[in-house]
C-alpha cells in the first residue's frame, strides 16, 4: 500500500520549512524513524523521520524549496507483514523529534511517527567517500554538523570525524573552518554583473514579518538615559577571575538581566501585553527575559526564565549556554518561548543609542550601549566616569510616560549600586 507522509506541523505557529539536504532518493528503504529530509523552519533545524517502513517511490520538492506544512514529502510504498496488518513498529503515535547532538534538544512532535522516532543520526542519503580499496562509503555526520558545514559553505566529504564511529560533530566543522585556505576548499556565491541576489532564509523572512508586525501593532516611543556604572565594574573585575575558574563568563548582561527582572516586579505594567479582542490586560506575573543574540543566520531571541529568582552566577551560566547554543543553531522551540520583555545589547559592535523594536507583543524593550569613559561631575568635582548608555522602547498603548521613566529609574539605581540587586528580598 503506498502512503504519502506530508510535511508534519512542528508547533509554535510553524508554517512552512525549507529542505536543505534529502537523506533519500526514490527506490531507497526506509525504516520507522530513519530520517528522509532535513527542514529549516523559521526557529530550528530539524530531521524528519519517516513514520512508515517501506521503499520511498517518489519525493518532492528540491534543496532549496520551501515547503508548507500538510505539503507531501515523499510516497512510501509500504512493507507488508502478509497479515493484512501494519506491522507493530507502525503503530500510531506522537513522539519527540530530537536534535541528535550533545544533549539532544526537542525540537517538535511528529505525528504518526512509530516508537523508533527518536532521532538519531541518520546517515541514509549521505554523501560519500571511496575508501583505500576505491568503494564508496558514507559520510557520517549530526544533522547539526550537516547543516553548520552547509552555512559555512564546506564540502562535509573533505571533513575528518572526531566521534569514535568516524562520526562528523559540529566542533568538526568549526576545527575546520579554522584551517588555512589551502586546506580546503569552500564554495563560494559567484558574483556576476551589478548585483548578487540572495534566497531569503526562513529565519531572515521571521525577523522582517516580525518587525513589520511590531510596528504595525505597537505604539513605539523611547527613552534614553546614562548610568554611571564604575561600581558595577569593580565588582565584574573583583569576581572575573572566580566565575573563570568555574568556566562561566562574567560580564555586564547578568546584572542587566536582573535589573530588568527586579524592576518588572515594582513595575508590572512593562511585564504585560494587551488584548485588544478580549478588552483586557495579561500581566505576567512571571519574569521571562528574552536576550537578542546576533546568529550567523540573523537575530534570535532565546530567553532566561524567572530571571528574577537566579542568582548572578545562574543568570551568566545560562546566558553563555543559550549564546553558544544559538550560534551553532541548536536552539530549540522551548528556548525562545514565553518572553516578557527583551534587552538588546548593540554596544559591543559600537552604537550609543538607538531605538530598539519592541518584540511584539512584548510591552517594552530595553537597549545597551557601549560603555564610555568620559568626565562627569561627583561630589562637585569633575572626575572620570564610566557611563552606560540605555535606550528603553516601550508600547505606549500599555505604559505611560511616567510609569517608564520610573521603571528606568529603578533599573539605572540597581546597576549603579548592583549590592542592592542581592538586598531586596
């Protein structure tokens, strides 16, 4: 009996993916749970097992295609147990896809995927290599290490596997692209007449629909301020070196995260978003902060939950992960869910001010200039001060004039004098 396996909704509002590496071709057997295609959607990378055992007869779509979600993928003419019967392994059921790489992060369900959906590596349709005798084997490669490989324009055939079984890792690639130009040979976009033209990916289309959304939807209005920070720096420079040794950055953002978080919680107008069908408010009475991290995809934004709750040294653990995390593309959905409110820190690449899009529907943003050591005025002499500069974007809609510049008040007090983020109960 042939069947077709369409593409499966993910969750979280996926619509469409685009197909960045077929794992079969027609005539190719397939077991419950092998990988057929790897997708990008808009928030992960994923591979899509196949729910049925069976030769696939037909796929659709080409690398590069985007793909709706209810789309056919592949046609599998199925085995027959001679019974009449789907064999056991077929049973329906609604199992986690995983991403098979340190940790293996749920990405999604798959509906109809049998008990071996637990995805791992899948090595069908890879790419392949001759042996001393010249006979072709496969690639062994994460779909992690496929898709890092496919980004930085790397041939994965010409990259050595560290994993014991040969296995290609994403810390493969990156060794890789560190060697010298003459090592190996990537692929590059040739350049022809006045202009390149460039696919948008499915992450590039997810930041322009939001930002459009955004400022459709919101009322934007910004304030700037400065605070004088050189307390906060004795104190990163006092712990550096004691974070270091537990294998945890300290830097400025920790402070910042629980700033934020604290004053949320005196101010909970900015931890709420309206709902305009339902006549009402929703405040959160939770503090989920959402972190922009700038990807080599585009801007992602993972997000620390109960911020409020953690400790410093929490807080900068759990910024480093989520960073390494989303520039090896291995966030998941659950990472980025459930924000209340955002910072965005631009002061590392140079800006002062700006004035930060609010991530809808989130009801304000806070930006992070770059620190500058300038004369300032204390105690009625001009000394040298560190000053940090902040840029907060609120939805006027939901917060007033006021009420915000309170809010930055209580902020700018706890990054001038950070002892008081731990004396508050």
């Amino acid at each position: 009996m042939r069947y077709t396996f369409n593409f499966p909704d993910l969750g979280e509002g996926l619509e469409e993916g685009t197909i960045l590496e077929w794992y079969v071709k027609e005539g190719d057997s397939v077991k419950v749970g092998d990988a057929v295609v790897q997708m990008e959607t808009d928030k992960v990378v994923a591979d899509i097992p196949s729910p049925k055992s069976g030769t696939i007869t037909a796929r659709y779509g080409n690398v590069g295609d985007v793909i709706h979600v209810g789309a056919p993928l592949v046609e599998i003419e199925q085995v027959s147990s001679g019974s009449g019967q789907a064999d056991p392994e077929e049973k329906p059921a609604t199992q986690p896809i995983f991403e098979p790489e340190e940790g293996a992060a749920v990405v999604g369900t798959m509906e109809l995927a049998g008990e071996n959906a637990l995805m791992a590596p899948s090595d069908e349709g890879s790419p392949e290599k001759e042996n001393a005798r010249g006979e072709a084997r496969k690639v062994l490669a994460t779909p992690v290490a496929r898709a890092l490989a496919k980004e930085l324009g790397i041939d994965i055939r010409e990259v050595p596997g560290s994993d014991p079984s040969g296995r290609v890792k994403k810390e493969d690639i990156l060794n890789f692209s560190y060697q010298p130009a003459t090592a190996h040979t990537r692929v590059e976009t040739p350049v022809t007449g006045d202009v390149t033209y460039l696919p948008l990916t499915q992450i590039r289309k997810t930041i322009a629909r939001n930002m459009l959304q955004s400022k459709h939807n919101a009322v934007h209005v910004s304030v700037f301020e400065e605070v004088e920070i050189t307390g906060l720096m004795q104190v990163i420079a006092r712990y550096k070196q004691t974070f270091a040794e537990r294998e945890v950055k300290l830097t400025y953002l920790p402070f910042i995260v629980k700033a934020v978080a604290q004053a949320l919680k005196h101010h909970p107008q900015l931890n709420s978003q309206i709902d305009s069908e339902n006549n009402r408010m929703i405040v959160r009475n939770r503090c989920h902060i959402a972190i922009a991290v700038d990807a080599p995809d585009g801007l992602v934004v993972p997000v620390i939950r109960d911020a409020d709750r953690l400790s410093i040294f929490q807080t900068a653990k759990q910024i480093g992960e989520l960073a390494a995390k989303a520039r090896a593309r291995k966030l998941t959905l659950e990472d980025m869910k459930e924000g209340s409110f955002s910072i965005t820190s631009f002061g590392s690449m140079g800006g002062l001010f700006a004035t930060p899009v609010i991530n809808y529907p989130q009801a304000g943003i806070l930006g992070i200039g770059r620190i500058v050591r300038t004369p300032i005025v204390r105690d009625e002499e001009i000394v040298i001060g560190n000053i940090m500069p902040l840029s907060l974007t609120v939805d006027h809609r939901i917060v007033d004039g006021g009420e915000t510049t309170r809010f930055l008040k209580r902020v700018m007090d706890y990054l001038a004098d950070p002892v008081s983020l731990i004396m508050e109960e």
